[in-house]
C-alpha cells in the first residue's frame, strides 16, 4: 500500500465568480519529487497554498503528513517548508542574519542553531556570501538561500512554488540536484513549474489548467499513453505546409522546430506517415519521420494549448 504524505478529494477554490481551483483529487507518493505543470493562471500557486493551509477550500478535504487541513494548519506548519515564488526573506539583512532569524523561528538556538546554519552554508555554497545583504544577491543565490531557509528545520515535505523561474540553465540544473539529494535523505517535494524540462524531472506529475487537473502520472506513463502520434516533417516551405496542415480534422497541432515541422496526429489515423504522404503539399522529397511524444506534446493534447496554437496560426 503507498504511503501518501498528500490526500486531496474533489478541492475546490472560488474568488467570487471565479474558479481557481475545480475538483482536484491528488495523491503525492512519500518521498518522491511530484510536480505541477502549467502556464501562469491555471491555479499552481492557489492549490499550493491550500495544501499548505494558508488558504481554506471552499469545497473538498485535505489530508498532509497525517493533518486534515486547514483545521491543523497551525501544527502543519511545524513539519513543512515553503519556498514561494517570491523571494521573501528580508533584502536588508545578511545571510547568515536572515538563516539565524529562521532558525529562531523553529525554535533552534545555542549549538544546534550555529551547526545548522553552517551545515546548509556549506550545502547551499554560500560560504562566501555570509555577510552579504540578501538583496544584493545574484538569482541564482538567492535561490539558493531561499531553499536554505525553507530547510532549515529538516520538514518531511517541502513546497517549492516556481522555484528557478528567475534563474540561469546552470543554476537550474545546480538547484534540481538540490532537489534530488534532498529525496534521497527522505524529503518529499511537492514543485510547480511552467518549464516542460523541469517537468520531466519529476517522479510524477499533474498538468493544470485553468484550475482543472487535466493528466496525472509519470513523465513517462503520460508520453506513451499520450493519445496522439507525432510526426517530424523536414520539406522546403515549412510555413506554407503548416497552414495547410492544420485545418485537417485529424491533425491536432503542427509547430515549427528550426528546419522540422513536429505535426500531431490524433491516434485515429492508423498509419500517420501514409496518411501526411497523401497530403497534397507534402513533396515526394519531404522527409517524413515518426518520433517520440514529448512532455510538451503531451500538454498540447491534454489542455486548449491544440486548440489556442491552430488559432493563432
């Protein structure tokens, strides 16, 4: 039986007429790293905070490491740690000012509150930034601090919201090997992202939009149940050949990737690459290749990104 440090049924949010969050049922594995995946506005920030207490659902129950939420919020909060989107420790004092001012927080102090701090310096890599006001940072190390202080305390489940949007490729990197060697110590992470690379970083997933969970699972499982075949087409006039591509009923999208268009296909079409052959503005010299779903193709299929991008075009 999996133990489960998140139990969501049917959560729901309003703001007035407004529906944030719609029926969403979530099940997050102990121990593992579970991402929310979706464009700002479909509702990650708002179902973070409810799973973290600080707002109360208008519909629907909560259950986290064990607390029905939000009536324990209070004493949740003792065994979580929360990195918000927002920087949100204080720019005018250091960093070893702000880590001692959380470390108070939590209740740490004398020998363990110093071992601590100096603990996640060394882990973190601001060995050399100790006296350095947090506004003065760079991105990347304010990042750092950040997820520093949202660990500070050792929380059997942390919520990072949007975590690297405001970093480098590099710090990115750096800071989901952070994530990694935190599950592996036994932490579970739950992280909201619009970054579809990140996303596949996760052990599993939910895709959002506009507050509908519209596919959960793993990056894996949701590529090859996807639903859709993809097609890599390489011909001399790419725009031309998406237009009229896309007012086909069975092609979903079809987007321009440097000198390749990548066409969906719905899963009705039983050979994909007869069917684009028969196509009157596919050349007999086009380069037809039928490849691998991606993460990004699996969010086009699921939400009204198909719908939005055959618009536009």
């Amino acid at each position: 039986m999996n133990d489960y440090v998140i139990k969501a049924s049917n959560l729901s949010r309003n703001f007035g007429d407004i529906k944030a969050i719609q029926g969403l049922d979530l099940n997050v594995e102990k121990g593992r790293i579970y991402g929310f995946l979706g464009p700002n506005g479909c509702g990650k920030t708002t179902a973070i905070r409810l799973l973290t207490g600080l707002l109360k659902p208008s519909a629907g129950e909560i259950q986290v490491l064990g607390f029905t939420l939000p009536r324990d919020a209070q004493k949740l909060r003792l065994h979580i740690g929360y990195m918000t989107q927002k920087f949100s420790l204080y720019d005018d004092l250091t960093v070893q000012e702000n880590l001692g001012f959380i470390a108070k927080i939590y209740g740490l102090s004398g020998r363990a509150k110093r071992q601590r701090i100096d603990e996640l310096i060394s882990t973190y890599g601001l060995e050399q930034t100790t006296q350095q006001l947090a506004g003065t940072m760079s991105g990347g190390q304010r990042q750092r601090l950040a997820l520093a202080a949202a660990t500070l305390h050792k929380p059997e489940l942390l919520f990072l919201d949007e975590p690297t949007s405001a970093v480098d490729p590099e710090n990115r990197r750096d800071f989901w090997e952070k994530l990694f060697d935190l599950s592996d110590q036994g932490a579970s992470i739950l992280v909201s992202t619009h970054y579809m690379d990140e996303a596949e970083r996760c052990h599993k997933l939910a895709i959002l939009e506009t507050g509908i969970k519209r596919a959960d699972g793993s990056p894996e499982t949701l590529m090859e149940e996807m639903g859709a075949h993809v097609v890599e087409v390489a011909s001399s006039d790419l725009r031309q050949l998406k237009q009229s591509l896309l007012v086909i009923p069975e092609v979903i999208t079809a987007a321009q990737l440097g000198a390749r268009l990548r066409v969906l296909l719905k899963n009705t079409v039983a050979d994909p690459l007869a069917f684009l052959r028969q196509q009157k503005n596919i050349a007999p010299e086009d380069t037809l290749s039928l490849v691998r779903p991606s993460l990004e193709d699996v969010f086009v299929t699921c939400t009204g990104k198909s719908r939005q991008l055959s618009k536009a075009s």
